[in-house]
C-alpha cells in the first residue's frame, strides 16, 4: 500500500483550515491526564482526518495523539499498519 503524499497533504491542510482556524479565538480548554491541553479543535481536526483517511486508504489504521492510550494501543496491536 501506497499513501500519496499529496493527498494526505490536502487532507491535513483542508481540516486545519476549516476545523482548527474557526475556532482559534473560541476554543474551550480542558486538560488530559498527562495535564497537556485538550481542545475541541484538536478533537475535531483528529476526527476528520481520521475519518477522511480511513476513507481514502481503509487498509491503514490511524494513531492519533489525542486517543486514549488503550485506543492507541488496539491500533498498534491490530494488523492494520499506523498512520
């Protein structure tokens, strides 16, 4: 399997574009247990990705840093290669 680079380009670029920039100035603030900031935007931008790589290249699981580590974990233990 393949990813082109220039369609995961366009992908990242699109969601910061229209999930992460709208909501700058109004993003509300909570804090994960590692007590890094979590936001709506970051959840947003992952979901979108997320959903839009799955989309694309189905075959590709996808490790995203604002799942829980036991999220995280069933990605790596799957077969599916991380993206």
């Amino acid at each position: 399997m393949q990813i082109d680079l220039e369609s995961l380009q366009e992908i990242v670029i699109a969601a910061g574009r229209e999930e992460l920039l709208p909501r700058y100035a109004r993003v509300e603030r909570t804090h994960k247990a590692d007590g890094s900031v979590l936001t709506e935007a970051d959840l947003a931008v992952q979901e979108r990705i997320a959903a839009q790589l799955q989309a694309r290249w189905p075959e590709t699981g996808f490790l995203g840093e604002e799942m829980t580590a036991d999220e995280q974990q069933v990605i790596l233990d799957s077969d599916k290669p991380a993206s």
